[in-house]
C-alpha cells in the first residue's frame, strides 16, 4: 500500500481488511475478447495471459463494469429530467470516453515509475503503443485524487472542451475506399504508417469499454463485440497470412483506391493534404518500405506532390517510446491531380534536376531549424515533388523507375548537398570536419594530421592556432568536447571559426547557463553564424553514420534549440522559417 501522511510517501503492507477487500470474483458481463497472437504487439499470450479480461484484477474490471452500468443509464436519465437526445448523448458519450481513459489507469498495464524526477508514480498504459507483458504493476485509486481518478479525468475533459471550435463536426464509419462527400470537400489525412502500429488490434482495449457504456447511445458504432478488424489498411503480415510481401502488396492496393477515391470527393479548387512520418532515423529497408509504399499508392493515384511541409511534433513521447531514436517531424504532402499532359523523364535528367533543385530546398528546411535527426525525412518532401511531377521516370532499358530507387538517390542527393556544403566552410573546420570523420575525438600522429590539412591550403600550425586542435608529443587532436573557456568570443579570437562556434554553442547550452548564455554568445556570432548552422548538421549527419549517439544527441539539440537562441540573441534576427510555412 502507498499513502501519503504530511507530505511524505508511506509504503507498508495492506491490512487484512484491504487484502479482503481485492478477494472478489470476475464479473460475468465482461464480453470473451482474446489478446491477438502478435509478438509484437502483443506478449501477453505466450504467458497465459489471452484475453482482454485477463489485463485487469478481478477488483479491477468489477469497478470498470460498475462505471459503465452507471454511464449507460447516464442517457435516460438526462432526458428524464428534461435534456433532449443530443444533450444526453453528448453528456454520456464524454464519460464513455473518459471510462476508457479510466481503463488505462486501471489495469495490470499500469507501472509504477520510479526513474522520473521527483516521487516515484503510477504511469498509465500504453507509453508506447503496445500491450507488453509486465511482471508487476500498480492498482491505483479510482475514487482518489491522483493518477487513475476518475474525477481528475472528467475535470481534464472538461478542461479540454474550451478549445473545442465552434461548428458541426460529424464522423462516419465508412471504408476509406469508398469516400464520397456531397458538398465543396477540403481533405486532410494521417494515414496509418503501413505497419507501425496495430490500430485495430490495440482498440480493443478501449473499445470495450466504449461499447458497454456506449452501445444504446451509438448503436451504429458498436455493433461488433470488438473492434471491426476486417478491411483495415495496414500492412500487418499476422492479418495476410504472416506474408510481408502480401501485406505490402494489399496496403499499395488498397491506398491507390483510397486517394483515387479522394481525388473523386475532393474540392478540384483545394489540394490533398496527407501527414505522413516513420519511426526511426537509421532509415533501413523497412523505413524504405513505409514510405515507398504509400508513395508509390499516391503516383498510381495519378497524384502530384505539389508542396511539402515539415511539422514538428508536439512532444518528444512520438511512435515508438520515449526512449528511441524517433522522428519529430510528420511531413504534410500537398497534393493535387497530376495534368494529363505530363510526360516522362529519363534518370539522366531526372538526377540532374533532383541535383539542381534540391540543394535550395535543403538550406530552406536547414534555416526552418528542422531537426538534424529528421533532416533525412523532411528532404523526401522536395524530392518525391519532383519525381511526381512527371508521368514515370524511366530508366535505359525503358522501364519505370520505382519509388524505392528514386528515394535512394533523393537520400544521395541530399548527402552530395551536405558535402558541398562542407566546401563552404572556413578551411580550419573544413579540416576539423575531415578529421572527425575518421579519427573523433582520438588523437593521431602528427603526419596524418598533415596529410589532411595540406589539400585544403594549410598547414597544422593554422589549425592549432585557430584552436581547433592541439598538437603534443608528435599528436593531433580536436579541440571542443571539453576544456572550453567560458569566455570565449569571436570577437577578440583573432581567427574564429564554425568548429569553434558550434562546439561552444552546445556547451552553453548543455553544460553551461543554458539557453541564457548560449543566445549571448548567438548574438555574437555575426556573419558566422550561418555557417555554424551547417556544420551543426554536417556533424549531425557523421555522428549518425558512425554511431556516435553522445555527439548526434549534442548537435540534435543544438539544432532544437536554435530558433529560440536567435528569438532571445536581439532583434533582427528572424531565419527564413516564413518561406516554408
């Protein structure tokens, strides 16, 4: 038991009236729903645990059954009193939906935390979107005060409900392959991200809930004992007979019907806007394949990306977990029917545009200040635009190149861009760059050092003197993890230099006063500051390619951080941010 007595946490054994108070039995009325066989997803199974009754004590889900009778009943009893139809079943619908939020707090899912800063506490379920198998968990208080209140989920709704705006706003459960509207039709759509999540399988521990407070309300939305998983447009293999390929293959399918559809319902003076975003920055063959199969859906469609924003996301909690490598920018592809004049391209000449045009685009997101992590996603958005605007691009023997190889030479691309503009460094970070890549923050002899800086036009003598690196004992190495002067300036460092810039930026930042100091120093900076920005992610880009985590997570943040140190360094300041969005 945990309690609390004059600010402080107690925790003691229960007593044998609290220990009687759990000994119940499970209510009959909860429906058979069993827990999908998906690892994945899904761990429960392999330990006994099979059904969604099982997620919860038998104390547990008597509480959560008892909630639901007394919501549902919610709905006459207003009208009872005088409240029309509507009233009631908007008033019901926010408690059934605040039962399933009871549910998550609720459950054998619910961990007790204590790596947070602070008192240790309960931590709901689905921190990330799955139903793991957890070997210990915390009952928390339905009727207390804290995590798990329901009380405290009501007032969160009702918090919520100011900003909700004014209008009529009406959702239908409707296959996407058949969308139809009736009047002038604005679309925005997140799709599912092919086969990140199991939307369908993971409802089902709200949906039952809804459903038992909510099935007289919406009779239309809860005629299945669980959430209707037939017809879902995901590629999950366990759905497809444990066939990847077959899973790719529906969800191509069935996405090219999808926007044929839209395009047909769609306003032909307003565009298709589709958010889209996957889950890792190492983007390996199956980050490939998410985006090359929704892609490769909206060209079938005969759709052209028109425009792309990168937005960045609400929190850091995104897809995955709060502890991986995960995206921050969801990418808004603006699309519009592709003419019927448009022609074919040869790789020749599609390379040498992509080239041409993607270089401006990139700085253009650099000066967004879009993340160093996401840089690799955002700069899709520009490419896929000009790789759609074409009917197909075909290579020698004829053949249409798929989007799969064009994304693979829009990530060349974008690394040739980043190369070049290394060129545009000072020659003492120039060098420095060089040395990183292959050395780090190790030390190595004196004559690699001068192999290196020879061919840019200096000697290890410039970059010793620039500070940059320091030379003992017949060895070179790097100067900017540690060891930095506090005071440092460009303007009284008779040679400054981005590799300085950057490395005492993210250590005010980090390690010294915070943002504070390192807008100080921001507004210092002058004409070097933009070439500080792309050495950022220059270094961004080889920490990722040789796993240094320590470093990308430095310069990530750097990059994080960088609107805000030039809003704080004064005025006049303003990047290019407003020719993106």
């Amino acid at each position: 038991m945990i309690t609390e007595r004059e600010g402080r946490r107690i925790y003691r054994a229960p007593s044998e009236g609290e220990a009687n108070a759990a000994r119940v039995g499970y209510p009959d009325v909860f429906p058979e729903v069993p827990l999908p066989d998906i690892p994945r997803w899904f761990s429960g199974p392999r330990f006994g645990f099979t059904s969604q009754r099982d997620l919860y004590t038998p104390r547990q889900l008597t509480v959560l059954c008892a909630f639901a009778d007394s919501i549902s009943s919610v709905y006459d009893r207003v009208q009872a009193d005088g409240g029309s139809r509507e009233w009631a079943a908007a008033i019901t619908t926010l408690l059934g939906l605040g039962l399933g939020k009871l549910a998550q707090a609720n459950s054998r899912q619910v961990r007790w935390n204590t790596a947070v800063a602070g008192s240790p506490k309960a931590e709901p379920a689905f921190g990330q979107n799955d139903v793991p198998m957890l070997w210990d968990y915390v009952e928390t208080n339905p009727f207390g005060s804290s995590v798990g209140s329901f009380q405290g989920i009501i007032t969160d709704q009702a918090r919520a409900l100011r900003y909700v705006v004014r209008g009529e706003g009406r959702a239908f459960r409707r296959d996407a392959r058949e969308a139809a509207s009736e009047r002038a039709t604005l679309i925005a759509t997140d799709p599912p991200y092919f086969d990140a999540i199991g939307y369908a399988d993971l409802s089902d521990y709200f949906y039952v809930w809804h459903r038992q407070a909510l099935r007289d309300v919406h009779p239309d939305l809860y005629m299945t004992v669980a959430a209707p998983k037939k017809g879902e447009l995901t590629a999950v293999p366990a759905h497809h007979g444990n066939s990847p390929s077959a899973a790719k293959s529906y969800f191509i399918t069935g996405f090219t019907e999808t926007f044929n559809a839209l395009k047909s319902a769609q306003d032909p003076s307003l565009p298709i806007l589709v958010v889209y975003a996957s889950k890792e920055q190492k983007a390996g063959s199956g980050e490939e394949t998410r985006w090359a199969s929704i892609l490769t859906a909206m060209i079938d469609a005969d759709l052209e990306i028109t425009g792309t924003w990168p937005i960045h996301g609400a929190t850091v909690a995104r897809l995955i977990g709060n502890q991986a490598n995960s995206i921050a920018s969801y990418i808004v592809m603006v699309c519009r029917p592709r003419s019927e004049a448009a022609g074919t391209v040869s790789l020749a000449d599609f390379n040498r545009v992509l080239r041409r045009e993607l270089a401006p685009a990139v700085r253009d997101l650099q000066a967004a200040s879009i993340l160093p992590i996401d840089l690799a996603q955002a700069a899709m958005g520009p490419g896929m635009q000009i790789y759609s605007r074409y009917r197909a691009v075909l290579d020698q023997s004829g053949g249409r190149v798929p989007v799969e190889q064009a994304l693979r030479m829009i990530d060349a691309a974008r690394a040739e861009v980043l190369d070049e503009q290394e060129g545009e460094l000072d020659p003492e970070s120039r060098f420095a760059v060089r040395w990183w890549a292959t050395h780090g923050w190790n030390a190595a002899s004196f004559d690699s050092a001068d192999k290196t800086a020879r061919p840019i036009g200096i000697g290890v003598d410039d970059v010793v003197r620039a500070q940059v690196a320091s030379s003992q004992a017949n060895k070179v190495s790097l100067l900017g993890r540690q060891g930095l002067d506090p005071e440092w300036s460009p303007s009284t460092d008779g040679r400054p230099t981005a590799w300085e810039a950057v490395h005492h930026l993210a250590h005010r930042l980090i390690d010294g006063g915070g943002e504070i100091e390192a807008a100080r120093l921001m507004g210092e900076l002058g004409p070097l500051r933009e070439p500080t920005m792309t050495l950022t992610y220059r270094l961004h880009d080889l920490a990722a390619r040789s796993n240094r985590i320590a470093d990308q997570e430095r310069y990530n943040a750097l990059i994080n951080s960088w609107s805000e140190l030039v809003k704080l360094s004064g005025p006049g300041t303003a990047t290019t941010t407003g020719r993106l969005f």
